[in-house]
C-alpha cells in the first residue's frame, strides 16, 4: 500500500498531545501508513523554533520519535533532518542553517560554501566563506 503524504498541520498533532487535531490524527495512523517531506519537517522547525524558546525541549529526540510514526520517503532524507536536529540542539543554529548545514555534512562530504558565519563554528564542516574580494 502507497503510504498517505501528510503535511504539517499533521505533524504538529503529532507533536503535541493535546492539538485540535490528535484524533484525528491517531485515527488515521491507525488505519493506513503516512508519509511526509523534508519541507513539511523544515516548515515545522520553523515553526516550533519561532513559538518555543530553544531552552523548552530538545529538537533531536522529538524529531526522532516522530520519524518513527511519519516517515520521509528514504533514510537518506531521515538521516539529513535527524543531523539538522543535532545541529539545532548542539550547535544554536536557526532551522534553516542547520538544514543547511546537514545537506553538505551528509550529502557533500562537509563542504559548505556560504556568508553566514554560524557554520564557523561547526568543526565537522569545511565551510568556505562567501564574501567579496
């Protein structure tokens, strides 16, 4: 059977018992297989790391209990967010830089190219800096 796509609004029920929407949810993880994209798990750290001070949970464990009940479509795309979640937690980078920043440390051997200087200080990447001469 073709696992469902789910979006965002669905990972938030899941995130948190006590959403408008956890029923519904958990009628439909109990009746058929869902699955979603690494933009819906970007929008939603997006989102949790605008509400949330950083301080109020750690994003690794979350994302990863939650991968276990709404996959993404390979364990490539799992092992990227799961690096971007470290990133958020170990390092205080905004979702997207750690997005980022799990794209080269997983897909690109560590290279990274680009102007912002959060990945300076992440020692596992060979970050080039962007700047003009």
């Amino acid at each position: 059977m073709t696992a469902t796509y789910v979006e965002t609004d669905f990972l938030f029920a899941v995130a948190k018992p006590d959403d408008w929407l956890s029923e519904e949810v958990e009628a439909v993880l109990a009746e058929e297989p869902v699955e979603t994209s690494l933009l819906a798990y970007a929008e939603f750290l997006v989102a949790t790391y605008t509400e949330y001070d950083e301080s109020e949970f750690e994003v690794t464990p979350l994302v990863a209990n939650m991968l276990d009940l709404v996959p993404l479509p390979s364990p490539e795309e799992e092992e990227l967010l799961l690096a971007a979640a470290t990133y958020l937690d170990d390092h205080d980078l905004t979702p997207f830089d750690a997005l980022h920043a799990a794209h080269a440390a997983t897909r690109h051997g560590g290279a990274l190219i680009g102007s912002d200087r959060a990945y300076d200080r992440l020692s596992d990447l060979d970050c080039r800096p962007l700047t003009p001469d």
